[in-house]
C-alpha cells in the first residue's frame, strides 16, 4: 500500500460508525496524529504479541489487512475499512466474530476475563466483539472468520 492508499483507509477507518466503540477503547481519538502502517514497517521495535498475532494467528490472511495505527495492532478490511481484529496490551487478542451472527451463545465472560495482561473488561465493544484468548484455540480459523465477516458487514 502506498501512502496516499493509507491515508484514504486511515480516514475511512476512523470514520466508520461500526469503529467507534473499538477506537474508544483502545483510545484513539478521531484527531490521532499517528499514522495507520502496514506491520511490521510501523518498526515499533520487539513487539511479541504483534509477532503472534500477525504471524501465528493470522498467518492465512492476506498480509495487507495486517496494520499498525500508533501502538496498536489492528486487522483491518482494506475494501471497507472495518477493523476485525486488534492486539491488545501485550497479549490480548480481540476479534469481531459476529458469535450473534452464527447462532453462537453470546456471554459478557467473553469478554471481561482475567488475560496475561491483567483484567480485561471489553464489554464495551458489544457483542460481536469477544476476547480471542478466552473461548477458542483455533484462533486462525476465527481471525479468517472474522475477516469474512468484515466482507458484509459495511455497506
């Protein structure tokens, strides 16, 4: 991606509605100056759990979806701008896995739950969101769920 690419998605990112709960959790505010990157060009130095989530768990997807804005990791739909997925303190993993979508059992415990990271209370992001740590261990098959998802879910 170039810059001029990246600055459109980092608009159309911080823009959409379906965003604004994930951007107020990880603090990001719509006047960020941090620039939206493709990882790991962001250099943000040893960053374990970037390598882990990119790498390991997100493996299968496309390397273009996999974006660093400011200190945070995020898994992003380049088509329309909807984060699927993002890193999380050191190691946290979240992901919009649209559970209500597939007829899944919804549960604040996934998402509010003791993580290597201390607790984590994400109940604000809703209930298409869940903590990836907390209910699965096939998280790359969730993470390619997840960007599938994030196919239908702007229009």
């Amino acid at each position: 991606m170039n810059a001029e690419s990246l600055a459109i998605l980092t608009e159309r990112l911080l823009g959409l509605p379906q965003n604004q709960a994930l951007l107020r959790f990880l603090q990001i505010t719509l006047d960020t100056d941090w620039k939206l990157l493709p990882w790991p060009q962001a250099n943000c130095g040893f960053d374990e759990g970037g390598r882990i989530f990119f790498r390991k768990y997100g493996k299968n997807l496309p390397d273009e979806v996999k974006l660093t804005l400011g200190v945070h990791n995020l898994m992003v739909n380049t088509e329309n701008g909807l984060v699927f997925a993002a890193h999380y303190g050191r190691c946290t993993f979240l992901v919009r896995c649209g559970l209500t979508k597939i007829g899944a059992e919804d549960s604040d415990r996934l998402r509010s739950v003791e993580t290597l990271d201390g607790f984590v209370d994400a109940r604000s992001l809703g209930p298409d969101w869940a903590i990836l740590n907390c209910f699965c261990e096939e998280e790359e098959q969730y993470l390619e769920g997840a960007y599938s998802l994030s196919r239908s879910a702007v229009t």
